[in-house]
C-alpha cells in the first residue's frame, strides 16, 4: 500500500516533522495521526479551559435580585416626583400620569423595578391590573393636603383588603414634608390607621421629593425587608 493511500492528503505535510524516525509508511502514518490528534486535543482542551474561565467569572459575578415595587397614591401625591427623584432625574415639568411609569433602580445587589401607577380618580380602577407578584407597596401620600387626607385614607383601606396585596410590606411616603404645615410621619400613620396592621410589615417615612430627603432610607428599608424574604 502507498504512502499517499494511506495518509489523507491534508496530513502528507507533516511527514516532514516525523523525519528522524525510522522511515517506514506505517511510523510515519502513525506519528502523523498521533500529532494532528494532540493538537486537536490540545486546542479543545484550551477552549474548555478559556470557556471555564469565562464562566466562573459570570458566575462570581452575582445577577442583581429583581422586586417589583408598585407605588400607589392619590393624584397629585407625588409618585412620579419621587420616582424620579430616586432615578437623579430632573423633576420640573412633571405632568399628571395618565398610565403608568416604570424604573428599574440598582441598589445593594437588588433591581428594583418600580411600578409608578396614575393616582387620578378615573385611573384608580386600573390599579387592580398591576397588584401580581408586588413584593412591597409603597403608599404615598401628600402631607401637606390635609382636605384630601380622608380620601387618601378611603382608598388605602381598600388596598388593603385586596387579596393580591395580602401579606405585602407596606412603605407609606408622606410626602412633601419640605411644605410648611405638612403632617408629620406619625399623624400619617394615624389617618391611615396602620396601627391596626398586624399582617405585614410597614414603615411610614417622611420624605420630600422635592428635596429629596428620605428617599434613601425608605429605600433602604426596602432592601432590608426584602433582604429578609
Ligand atoms: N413642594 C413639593 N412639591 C412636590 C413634592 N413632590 C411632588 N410635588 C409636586 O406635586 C405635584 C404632583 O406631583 P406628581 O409627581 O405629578 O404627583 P403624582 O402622584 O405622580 O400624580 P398623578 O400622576 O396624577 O397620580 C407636582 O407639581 C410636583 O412638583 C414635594 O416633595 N414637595
Ligand atoms: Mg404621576
């Protein structure tokens, strides 16, 4: 049998790298097979390797937990102030919802996607769409508006006998604490009465979008609850 029947043509080359063996066809064959499998085993294995390595760093670097945060309130609260505050985002010129909003923040290995619904009476039978799977709610409320403070109070109430929203933590925002006069954070809790809540946890946190002072650690708070889940 030849050389050149026995060889594939694409490994005829590489007679020349076995040349100091002994010059039989079936040495040469089987040093030139032996070769080209080593480097094919040889190049899998350094891919094998370069693909580990990639992975284990994907892998080290840990994917941010999501929540979804549905934020509720009356119009004019000041939900998509916050929301934007949270985001660094200019709040001047803020128009009414008249839908929804949606922002995803990254904090302390947590995406929190917020939920920011249009508070205005004609909307308010839609929020019912978006109460699957909230992991916390957060209320807001105006301080600073007391004539709307029992309508405020009215439909909180009916939040909260929601089956949907059974168990949810609860963060109530009275917002706009930089306005003179605005109720303090335990005259909030008090119109809404969430002294008498016993099946979640629930904070009520100052705040002013306007300044943005207490926004960080409603956020904060949130994490923390969630961190417990
Ligand atoms: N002084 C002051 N004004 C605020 C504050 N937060 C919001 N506002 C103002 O309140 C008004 C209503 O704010 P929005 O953020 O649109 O309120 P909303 O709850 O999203 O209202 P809807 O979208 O209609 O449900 C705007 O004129 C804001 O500038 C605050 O902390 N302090
Ligand atoms: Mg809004």
């Amino acid at each position: 049998m030849t050389l050149g029947r026995l060889i594939p043509n694409k490994y005829l080359h590489r007679k020349v790298e076995v040349a100091w063996l002994p010059s039989t066809e079936r040495t040469i064959f089987t040093c030139t097979f032996c070769c080209c499998f080593a480097r094919k085993f040889l190049v899998a294995l350094s891919r094998t390797l370069s693909m580990g390595i990639l992975d284990f760093f994907r892998r080290s670097k840990p994917s941010p937990r999501e929540a979804a945060i549905l934020m509720l309130g009356l119009d004019n609260a000041g939900k998509t102030s916050i929301l934007k505050k949270m985001s660094d985002e200019e709040i001047t010129n803020i128009m009414p919802t008249q839908g929804f909003n949606i922002k995803s923040i990254t904090q302390q290995g947590f995406k929190l996607n917020v939920w920011d619904i249009g508070g205005q009476r004609a909307i308010r039978p839609y929020w019912r769409h978006y109460f699957d799977k909230s992991d916390v709610l957060i209320y807001v409320v105006d301080s600073a508006d007391k004539r709307r403070l029992e309508e405020a109070g009215a439909e909180f109430e009916q939040l909260l006998e929601e089956d949907k929203l059974a168990g949810v933590p609860l963060l109530v925002f009275a917002n706009k604490q930089d306005l003179v006069g605005a109720l303090t954070d335990s005259a909030v809790a008090e119109a809404l009465r969430l002294h008498n809540l016993r099946d979640r946890a629930w904070r009520v946190q100052p705040c002013s979008a306007k300044t943005g002072s207490g926004l960080g650690e409603g956020i904060q708070w949130m994490l923390e609850v969630l961190c417990k889940k």
